[in-house]
C-alpha cells in the first residue's frame, strides 16, 4: 500500500521543490517505487527532473480536470522514478475547478488507479492554500513541512497546521503531520539554533534529526534538470537526503512495528 505525503508550507523559499525533488530521487536510489507530483504551476520540480514544462502533451491540469488519466500523464524522470509534472496550465485548474463535482477530491479520484503501483507518492505543492494545496492535502496520507529557521518561521508553522485542521474536518480526517524538516541551516547562525530549540519543544519527535544544510551544489543541480545525488553524490546535500531518506525509512518501520 502506497504512502502519499504532501510537501507543503504556505510560506515560499523553505525548499519544499528541493526536498521533493532530492527526497524522491534518494527513495529511488534505495529501490523503492516513487511518484512525484509536481502540483506546482511553477513547474520547478519538473524542470528539475530533466523534464520541460514547455513541452508537455499532458500534466496535472488534465489529470485533475479529467481530460486525462495519471497514468497517461506519467513520465519516467532522470533518477529513476516517476513524475507527473506540472505547468503554468495548472493556474487555471483554480478557476475551472471553482464549481465542479468532488473539486476537493480531483487528485484522490484521480490516483485511486494507480496508487497501488508505488511505495511512496510525494506531492509537491504550491506556496498558497488554494484549491492544488487543498487537493493535496485530501489526497495525502500525512504531511511533510520544510521549515527555515528564521524568525517568522512558526508563526508561518502555526497557520499551515491551522490549515491541516481544517482539511481534517472538512475532508480528510486521517491526514497526519509526518514531520518538519529543518531547511538550509546554518549550524553558526543563533537564531537558527534558537528556532530549532523551539521546533523540538513544541514537536518532539515529529522533527527529523536529519538537518539540509545550505549548500551551493543543491542550488546548483536544477539548472543542470537532475536530482543532486546525479550532480554530485559527494556534496553535502546530496548526503544529507539520502540521511533523510534513511531517517524516513526507519520512522516507518518502527510505526509498522508499534501498529
């Protein structure tokens, strides 16, 4: 049975697109089957899975507007897993959305073919709560929030979990926090240490130990359309996902166990 974690934070520039992206190639390099959803009009994740946006026959527009399945729309993405990518056209799924049947429930509808074909389908989604995040969230099993430690970053925190409840009621009742992941951080910087403190007093165990740390190849391996494990395998951020990876996978193991 697949597990599909959304990757969200209402807040933009926490790099959710960079751990999607990293996070689903280090699965992969463990053999797992991977999905990724790049639910952003941005289409970040999608260029930096080698894939144009430009150049797309079918995305998640027509995936949750149903003019297409998810498994008409899949491509195969350098780093040997899935992506159903995304573009500017999802923009308008806002708007053609607005009154439509099950408009909370497109993407769920929609992956109930295929979800059995991975062990792990990622979402990566928007920086704004709209109608791609809701769709997400109803979708998900849990949820993953990349956090910058930085000054406004809990009050950010205490809104998106605001949200989450509000899936709950309305839509999803079985949604979890999976964690919070603590993004480019700088171990010399006080305030970073300081947020992180708090981050652990108020989540506990729900914050990963695995830090991603500031690091010029992560920034540098979306030009070049690959994952930084196929950039440099070496780097520091290239190792710190596969960590994050590992860290994951063992959370996992020990909920199956304890269930």
């Amino acid at each position: 049975m697949s597990k599909i974690i959304a990757i969200t934070n209402q807040k933009g520039g926490v790099g959710k697109t960079t751990t999607a992206v990293n996070l689903v190639a280090s699965l992969a390099a463990t053999r797992r089957r991977v999905l990724l959803i790049d639910l952003d009009p941005q289409g970040n994740a999608t260029m930096g899975c080698g894939i144009d946006k430009r150049e797309l026959e079918a995305d998640g527009y027509e995936v949750l507007t149903g003019e297409v399945t998810a498994a008409d729309a899949i491509q195969r993405a350098t780093g040997d897993f899935d992506l159903l990518p995304g573009g500017a056209d999802l923009t308008a799924a806002e708007i053609d959305l607005a009154h439509a049947d099950r408009r909370e429930f497109r993407l769920r509808d929609a992956l109930a073919d295929i979800v059995d074909n991975y062990d792990y389908i990622f979402i990566d989604c928007p920086p704004s709560l709209n109608m791609l995040t809701v769709n997400a969230l109803t979708a998900a099993d849990a949820v993953l929030i990349p956090i910058q430690c930085e000054y406004y970053a809990l009050e950010g925190l205490s809104a998106l979990l605001d949200t989450i409840e509000q899936i709950r009621r309305a839509a999803n009742p079985d949604l979890e926090i999976l964690g919070l992941l603590r993004t480019m951080f700088d171990p010399r910087n006080n305030l970073a240490n300081e947020v992180s403190n708090q981050l652990f007093e108020h989540f506990g165990d729900k914050v990963y130990r695995t830090m991603i740390p500031r690091n010029v190849r992560l920034a540098e391996a979306p030009s070049y359309g690959v994952p930084v494990l196929l950039h440099d395998k070496t780097s520091r951020g290239a190792l710190a996902y596969l960590a994050l990876a590992g860290e994951l996978l063992r959370r996992a193991e020990l909920a199956k166990a304890q269930a």
